[in-house]
C-alpha cells in the first residue's frame, strides 16, 4: 500500500492510469474509494491521483484539529513528492473546499478545476447535519440506525427507488475495513465550518467548471450558483440527481 509521511501525518495515497495528472480530492468523511465508480473511467484517459484525506481511511488520524488549508498543503506536499508540477483538480464538497484553497493559494499547480457539489462556506443547515452525524458517530450506532440518516441528504429520489441499492450500500459500509473514527469525523467537520472562500474565491481566475445536482440538500444549488457568480469566467453544470453524482448516475464497468 503506498504510503507517505506528509506535514508529520501518515497518508495513503494511490496512482493510477498514464497521462495528464489528474487529482481527485474526496468529500467529508469519504477516502480514495469514494471514487471507485468513476476511476475506471478516468484512467484510461489520465494519471489519476487521489489521497485520503487526514482523519480518513488509511491516512493518520492528527492529535489535534485542523483547516482546509493545512488539508491542501497536505496534497501539495504529495504532488512534490511525486514530481508533478501540474494537474487538473477534481473536488468533490469537502475535496472542492480543498481544491479552492490550492486554486487561491497555489495556482501554478492547476491546469483545469472542477469544483463539484460544493460551497463558498457551509450552509447552518448542513452544518446543523454534520452535528448531528458527529452524534451518531459519539455514540457509536450501527450502519443500520445511520444510513437512514445520512442516505436522504445525500442519494436522490431515483437512487431511492431501487432497493438492492441501499442494500448494497449498507453491506459496504457494514464490511467497509477502513470506516471513519469519531474523532476523525469531527475533525474533519471542524475544518469545513471554518472555511470561509467569500472574502478571496473571487480571486480565483482558472478555467473552472462548477458541478451542481438539481437535488442536493447538503451543498444546494445555490451554493454553486454562488460559486459560479464568484469564479468570473467559470463553466456551470446542472446535473440530474443530489449530492452525490459518482453513485447516482454512474454503473461500475
């Protein structure tokens, strides 16, 4: 398993495909397989990189908290590691907080940025939700009392559906060998309610491509809408589906 010490933590971080680099950052309490749906497809075209976020799947949970910022520098100092001086950015929620604040800070990395079901900062109500998630983790509840709570904020009405499909998300998280710590959920909670892009995305001048579902709830339209107004020249999707589009709307191959 690839690993590397980065900032003093120890990351697990994975390379795959031949081509243009292409970076993909993770959501709140997801890892590197929050892509597994969507990576086959981007191989065959990029190098893709991802890493597991601090506090999530194979990567060190800190003693202490931290900000979105310290999480961006983490994945630069791997893109150093790895000899790369340009990527493209894909950032998905908390991953497109991640990916602002490398856009803002360190541009030269960035060839194309796609920021995806994400925020300028953090709804109250989401973080209302995050609060209550941070709960259920405190209190150590099954996959079962969890998923009922989580699964509405981030699947659409489509998704809902198909039964064998949150049959088939509960025996992955149930069997899942890297599951989130409690505390690295708060973490990683923290770091978002402290991020605030309002005062500097706008000096954001990448090519950027913001992604947003018709049904999200945790990150809603508006938010990327607000994204797209911020980001003078970026493109705007509105997709099909809610929160989170690489389950929704993707099949394995």
């Amino acid at each position: 398993m690839p690993q590397i010490k980065l900032n003093d933590l120890n990351f697990y971080y994975e390379v795959e495909g031949e081509g243009f680099p292409l970076v993909l950052l993770a959501g709140l309490a997801c890892d590197s397989n929050h892509w597994r749906l969507l990576k086959p497809f981007l191989i065959e075209n990029f190098q893709v990189i991802t890493i597991d976020n601090r506090s999530a799947g194979r990567t060190e949970v800190p003693a202490n908290g931290y900000t979105i910022e310290e999480m961006g520098e983490d994945v630069m100092r791997l893109l150093e590691f790895l000899k790369i001086s340009k990527a493209h950015f894909l950032g998905h929620s908390m991953g497109g907080a991640i990916a602002q604040t490398i856009a803002y800070r360190f541009p030269r990395y960035i060839e194309r940025l796609i920021i995806s079901h994400s925020f300028a900062k953090i709804t109250p109500r989401g973080f209302f939700w995050m609060q209550h998630c941070a709960a259920l983790y405190d209190a150590k509840k099954s996959p079962e009392v969890t998923l009922p709570v989580v699964a509405p904020w981030i699947f659409s009405n489509e998704f809902f559906k198909d039964p064998k499909k949150i049959e088939e998300l509960l025996a992955i998280k149930k069997s899942y060998p890297y599951p989130q710590t409690a505390r690295g959920f708060r973490q990683q909670m923290e770091a978002v309610a402290g991020f605030d892009a309002t005062l500097w995305g706008h000096r954001i001048k990448l090519p950027t491509c913001i992604i947003a579902g018709k049904e999200d709830v945790l990150t809603p339209l508006e938010a990327s809408q607000y994204l797209h107004q911020q980001i003078k020249n970026s493109q705007f999707i509105l997709q099909e589906g809610a929160h989170a589009p690489m389950f929704d709307t993707i099949s394995p191959k």
